[in-house]
C-alpha cells in the first residue's frame, strides 16, 4: 500500500477515509485534522489557556503533543486517583495509578512542559477505590465515583489557575460508544450534552474534545509512530466494562462497513443542531452554586462531589 | 511459519497470506489493533513471510 500523497510505502491505512499514509505525512495529518476541529467547533484560540487532562493514555498524551506542535498554550493536569492496590486481584501486580504518572511526568519532563498533579488520597483523604466502598453511587467497581471526582478537580483546577479551556482526549470511538449506550436508552438530557464543546456557564470551565473526530486506532498510530510512552493496560476496574463492550460492537459493524461509527457520530450531530431530541431551553435544568465549594450545581444545596466527601467523612 | 501475538496469546499463520486474511482467520477485527513488525508499522495488505513476527498492539487502552 502507497502513500496518498508520496507514494512511499504506507504505515497506515484509515479505511473510513480511503487514504493511506507514510509516517512523515501521517504525522502531519493528525495535527493538521485536529486543528480543522479545533477551529470548526471554535473550541479555543491561540490566546487561550489550555488545561489538559492527561491520564497516561495514549489519547491525552497525544493531545498534548499535538496541542504543542500546533502552538497552543497547553499545560497539563494529572489525577493521581490511587488505583495501585497490587495486593488486589483486579491489578495483576500492576500499579495502575503510580505507573501513569511516571510516564506522564516523563513525558512533561523531556518537553519542558507545565504539570499540574493533584493526589486525590493526600487532597481528600482517600483514594477512589476507598472512596468508593463508603458511597452508595458505585457498586463493586469505582467509576461512577471516579468520573464525579475527576470531573470536580479538573474544574476546580482549571478555575483556580485561570485557565480558559479544559480539553480532554476523548476519540470518536469514546464518543460513538457513549452515543451508543444513550441510544439504547434515548437518554435525551444526555445527548443534549454530548459534543465536540460543552459552553462554560459561571463557575463551569468550557470543556472540549479536539481527538473527537479522530479513531481511536488512528490515535494509537499517532502515539507509536511519534514515540510517545503511554499505559498500555487499561484500568484494572474497566475490564469488562460496558463501554469497551460497546465499542467492541461498533468496531464489528465498522469491520463490515468502513465509516460507521464516524457517520454514526456525525449524524447525530446533525440530528442534534438541528433538534430532534429536545428544546434545549425545557429541559436545561437551572443551576446553583454549591454551599460548599460554590461550583454550580442543579439542586439547592450540596454538589454531588461535597455529598461524597461527607458520606466519606461521617 | 509466521507467528501473531497480541497480548499474552499467540497465533500461527502460513507464510504467503496477507496479514488481513491472517487476522480475519484468527477472528481478530483489524479495528481492535495495529500490526508492528520489527517495531515498525505494516498495513493490512502486507504479505507474510516465514519467520515474521508481528506484534499485535491492541487499540482499546487506558482508563
């Protein structure tokens, strides 16, 4: 297989898009389709601050590269969740948590860039998987608690140092699987939500995802052909989750028919601008600022994440 | 013969297929991985010679 536009040998073949590309103009079109996105969907400008979080995956690392390569102002922020329970049969004697933030403050290191780290053990007392044996949000794996945590400390974060942007490395895959779970259930609060940006309100930092258009296999590629070291073993408590069973499922149909989960994602989009599921303004709840860290939230009273705190704390 | 392996599982090819039709008759989705060869990356379409070994790396990663 040849390269579309040299015509040397090719290293990777993008079957939705019928192109086919050598490394030197595959390193070029990742960034350069980021930036399509990243200006398409307005998610920020070059006189913005970008907050990254980064987990140790190749999709967040990858991001940052790129955001770096492109110009922008990119620091990163990590969340030492305190997954490293070796003792514990889900790890495999893995060290999930410590083994990403080595390679993430490596990665940071040798291209002399800005690293937020925020230990949620040293911060808040406990780890999440500790965290998550006292709240009635979860019941044997973590997630639900550690999407709640995560989602309040970047914010926190990216409020308390000023930055403009939170941007994430979420790929289509992430987000096609999403979309196919909330269609299973037509979820419509939640598909409002979904998209490339998710507008800040007070209190709130604008969230964006500029891979979101982007394989997660054409990501992979990224990451190997530039050398970047990521954690390969996905998170001890994501095994068998039902998020990688769906995207094992739209990587079946996309086997049979190149561009599925791309078009599926796009159409809905579409559907979503154009305003199948809902008037926005009925069912945008109203929100109010926590009584105790002031991040907004849609009932009166507590967050979610101070309720947590203090179901740890009781 | 030519050898696939992907995590901790190993798989057996005839030399002179694709690595397309290797993958699909051990039921592994191209989508799910990426084929390395020497730590370089091949396409689907490359032929396999005898004594390759290509290491499969899998897509789905991370938390």
């Amino acid at each position: 297989m040849k390269c579309r536009i040299c015509g040397q040998k090719a290293v990777v073949n993008m079957r939705q898009h019928k192109l086919a590309l050598c490394k030197d103009h595959y390193l070029e079109w990742i960034p350069e389709q980021t930036e399509r996105f990243i200006e398409k969907y307005k998610m920020f400008i070059r006189e913005e601050k970008v907050l990254v979080a980064v987990s140790g995956g190749k999709d967040s690392l990858s991001l940052w590269d790129i955001l770096q390569r492109l110009g922008y102002q990119a620091d990163g922020l990590y969340i030492c969740l305190g997954i490293d329970d070796q003792r514990s049969p889900l790890m495999g004697g893995l060290s999930y948590s410590s083994e990403s933030q080595r390679l993430i403050e490596k990665f940071a290191n040798e291209r002399g860039l800005k690293l937020h780290i925020l230990d949620v053990q040293k911060e808040y007392g406990a780890t999440i998987p500790q965290l998550n044996r006292k709240s009635h949000r979860g019941r044997s794996k973590p997630c639900s608690v550690c999407g709640l945590v995560k989602r309040h400390v970047m914010n926190r974060i990216a409020r308390d140092f000023g930055y403009d942007v939170l941007a994430t490395g979420h790929n289509l895959d992430d987000e096609a699987a999403v979309l196919f779970g909330n269609t299973l259930t037509w979820a419509g609060e939640f598909m409002l939500r979904q998209g490339p940006v998710l507008p800040g309100t007070p209190g709130l930092a604008r969230k964006v995802k500029p891979l979101c258009r982007i394989y997660e296999r054409d990501m992979l590629a990224y990451a190997l052909l530039r050398g970047i070291e990521y954690i390969y073993e996905e998170c001890p408590f994501s095994i068998g989750s039902t998020s990688i069973f769906y995207k094992q499922l739209l990587n079946k149909l996309e086997s049979d028919h190149p561009g599925a989960k791309q078009s599926f994602y796009l159409s809905f989009l579409e559907a979503r601008k154009s305003g199948l599921f809902a008037e926005r303004e009925k069912i945008q709840a109203e929100l109010h600022p926590c009584f105790n860290c002031g991040q907004p939230t849609s009932a009166p009273g507590l967050c979610s994440f101070c309720r947590l705190m203090s179901q740890y704390c009781r | 013969m030519v050898k696939l392996v992907l995590r901790n599982q190993e798989y057996e090819v005839r030399p002179g297929m694709t690595l397309l039709d290797a993958l699909k008759k051990n039921d592994i989705l191209t989508e799910g991985v990426l084929c390395t060869r020497d730590g370089e990356l091949v396409t689907e379409d490359e032929i396999l010679k005898d004594g390759d070994v290509i290491k499969l790396i899998a897509v789905i990663s991370g938390g």
